[in-house]
C-alpha cells in the first residue's frame, strides 16, 4: 500500500519536468532556426518553465501542509 512518503516521492519526481524543459531550452542552439525562431522558442520555454515551477511549488505547498495537520 502507498503512502505520504511515496507520494511525496512522486511529486518530486513529477518536478523534474522543469529540468526537463531546461534541458530542451539549453539545447535549442543546435537546432537549425533562425535567430527569430530561436529566441521566439527560448521564450516559449522559458514561460512553460515558469509556470511549471510555481504549479508545483503550490501542489508541494499543499502537500506539507496537508502532512502538517495530520491529513496524510
């Protein structure tokens, strides 16, 4: 049976889609786009990063919190 740790675990392992993106992000130099579309994708990434990070500080933020009054 799972528990708080498992999901826990799960959670963090969901966050690696930031460094995934980071990872496509650093690696768009070696792409053959113009300099426009290279920029316009950098910022793309760097948008869909964002809101993947603030998305799962908020759902860790839930997490702790439900830990912290005994709900898990």
């Amino acid at each position: 049976m799972r528990n708080r740790f498992d999901l826990e675990q799960d959670i963090m392992s969901a966050w690696n889609t930031v460094q995934d993106i980071d990872l496509i992000y650093h690696n768009t130099d070696k792409l053959k786009l113009s300099a426009k579309d290279c920029d316009n994708l950098q910022n793309q990434l760097l948008g869909l990063k964002h809101i993947a990070e603030l998305r799962f500080e908020r759902l860790f933020s839930t997490f702790e919190d439900c830990v912290h009054k005994g709900e898990l």
